[in-house]
C-alpha cells in the first residue's frame, strides 16, 4: 500500500521523505502576517537531514497544488532560526498582496543566492540589480535592469 500523505496530518520531515510524493515538497512557514517557502530547491534531502534538529522539525500537509507539488506548513516549536537562515526578500516585485514583506530563508548552513542584489553605484546610491549568472550574458544595459532601492532595505 502507497504511504501518500494526508490533509491536516502532521509528519516530521524525516516521515515526509518516505511518503508517496509526485513532486518535490513545498515547504511553508509563517512570516509576519503571510507565508513564505523554504528555498531548498539546491539541496537534497538528504543534505537536509544534516542539519541539526531538522529530521524532528514538524509540518502540516495542507494540499497538493494542480502541478502536483504537495504544500506542508510548519508546525514544529523548534525555532525557526535554528533551522534557517533568513534575509529580507529583495525581488522588487515580490510582496504579499496586503504589502508585508516576504523573506528569503533556506536551510541553516546551505546558503543560496537571491535573483536580485543590492548593489552601489558609482555616485553611492545603494539599488537593486538582477543577478547575473557568470554562464548567462546580459541582454541588455545594466541601467534597463535596476531598480531603486525601497526603504524596507535601506540601513
């Protein structure tokens, strides 16, 4: 018999990653008055596991989304600064829809760089630049792909 996972049930990630999954766990947790996801697409599961407290670390199946990725909140009372590292989110496009910041957190000790940077110019305004990949060429001038840098992430 298949181990699929169940709505409303709480599973330890260790238990998650021997359930019957189509896709690639989503994994949610509250931050201010919204949520945000786990970044972990660059790590295994097993590189997961690793970290300290997060085999035992407690999440909720809340529903498998139409592309089939199930979609698990955290419920654990493990604080969630022992399991991640957070910064603020710094895509200029990205908020949720009542204006709370999102966060960018991925697991502690498997740091993963944003799509977006903060960068100085050369008159030493601080704003935000979309990262780019040494092995991707930049389609146009760098001044076609900055943003001003929004008081949420001056110092």
């Amino acid at each position: 018999m298949k181990n699929y996972p169940k709505r409303g049930e709480v599973y330890t990630y260790a238990e998650i990653t021997k359930l019957e999954l189509r896709d690639t766990p989503c994994l949610r947790f509250i931050s201010g008055d919204g949520y945000s996801a786990v970044q972990d697409s660059h790590v295994t599961e097993d590189e997961l596991l690793t970290v300290p407290q997060w085999a035992e670390s407690k999440w909720k199946f809340q529903y498998e989304t139409s592309e089939w990725i199930p979609v698990f909140h955290y419920v654990g009372d493990i604080e969630l600064s022992e399991l991640l590292d957070i910064e603020p989110f710094i895509d200029p496009y990205e908020r949720e829809a009542d204006g709370s910041d999102v966060i960018w957190a991925t697991p502690k000790g498997f740091p993963r760089p944003q799509h977006y940077e903060i960068v100085e110019g050369s008159d030493g305004e601080s704003f935000i630049q979309i990262r780019v990949c040494e092995s991707r060429e930049r389609s146009g001038p760098l001044e076609e792909m900055t943003w001003p840098l929004p008081d949420r992430l001056r110092k």
